[in-house]
C-alpha cells in the first residue's frame, strides 16, 4: 500500500497526469475564448504537449510570448486556409451539379481531394510549430508524410473525431471533467503520431540518400 501510494506510485502518476491535463485544458479553452486566438491557443498546447512527451521543461513567459509572436500569423493563416479548403469542397460535394459527366468526375475528385485534406490537417499544424518555415511548408511536409504513414493519419484522424464525439455525448454530470481532459489528451495523439510518422518519413529519405550514393 505505501509503495501504491508513494510519490512514484501509480496512483500519484495518474493524478498528476490528470493534474497536467486539466491544466493545460483550462489555460487552452480560455485562450480560445476570443475566437480569433483559437489558432495560436491551439499551437501553445501542442508545444506544452511536445515539451512533456520529450521530458523538456515546460516553457516559460519569455518563450511562450515569443512563440505567440512568431506563429499568431501564421497560425491563423493556416487555419484559415483549413476552413475555406474544407467549405469550397462542401459546396462542391452539396451544390448543384453540371450536369452529364461532371456527375460521375466531381464526386470522385471533391472525395479523394477531402479525404487527403482531412488526413494532413491535423498534423499541419504540429508541423508548423516544430519546422517553423511557413504554412505551405507546413502543408506540404503533412501531405509528404500523410501518404508515407496512412495508417498514422487515419489513426489520428479517428482518434480526434472521437474525442470531438465524446465532448459532445458527454453526460452533464461529469462534462468539465471531460472538457478539461479531452483537448490534452487528443494533442498527445496528434503530437506522437505526428513524430512518429516524421521520424519514419525523415528515415525513409535518408535510406534512400544513402543508397543513391
């Protein structure tokens, strides 16, 4: 019982794990508040969630106002793109058709261009808080290795539409547990398969540099 107990226990793991969730949930949503800072809100906890996987302090307020210096810009640039992207191919999936063969064409295509856009969405922006060069770099670099890592993607894909689903199915009693939990858990799920997929796609490339040579 001590040893389950003790500060290295794993019951002291878990609150403290819960502990840090909650905490970052909370500092998230309330910087999500203003819609318009809901981007870079969004890259402050990826860059918490990144520090903690890797076992790096936590950064502190001289970094964090420079990361929100340097990426509010982009950060909102990207996810607008996102959104106009994902709107201009609902209005083509929903909107009336031409006619003929456009009805065969146009459904293909607006499918096959969504379900890509949707599998490097999520990791775009992981990636455009660790490369640092820019949205389309960003944009590119997620495409890459979203279709090197299918598996990857779609599992990341799927975890956060559950976790989005969870939030809403959520019953009252226990929901500001729930809402405080979910974001930190689903940016752990983005940043590992995220890296993962990259290391994998960064290795792939260096294999084949090397056989080339």
């Amino acid at each position: 019982m001590t040893a389950l107990l003790s500060v290295d226990g794993p019951v002291y793991r878990a609150l403290s794990g819960w502990w840090w969730l909650s905490r970052i949930g909370l500092i998230w949503l309330a910087g999500c508040l203003p819609v318009v800072t809901a981007p870079v809100s969004t890259l402050w906890l990826l860059d918490s969630v990144q520090r903690q996987l890797a076992g790096r302090p936590q950064a502190g307020r001289v970094e964090t106002l420079s990361l929100l210096k340097q990426l509010s810009w982009p950060a909102l640039r990207l996810f607008a793109l996102h959104g106009f992207v994902l709107a201009l191919l609902l209005s083509a999936a929903l909107g009336p058709s031409p006619g003929e063969l456009f009805d065969v064409v146009l459904p293909a295509v607006v499918l096959c261009v969504g379900v890509t856009w949707l599998l490097l969405t999520p990791w775009s922006v992981a990636l455009l808080l660790r490369r640092r060069r820019g949205v389309i770099d960003a944009i590119v670099r997620a495409y890459l290795i979203s279709i090197r890592s299918p598996l990857l993607a779609v599992t990341c894909l799927v975890g956060l539409a559950l976790g989005a689903t969870v939030l809403v199915l959520t019953p009252s009693q226990i929901a500001v547990l729930v809402v405080l939990t979910v974001p930190g858990l689903a940016a752990c799920l983005l940043v590992a398969t995220c890296d993962r997929a990259d290391a994998a796609a960064s290795s792939r490339l260096m294999t084949n540099e090397r056989s080339d040579r």
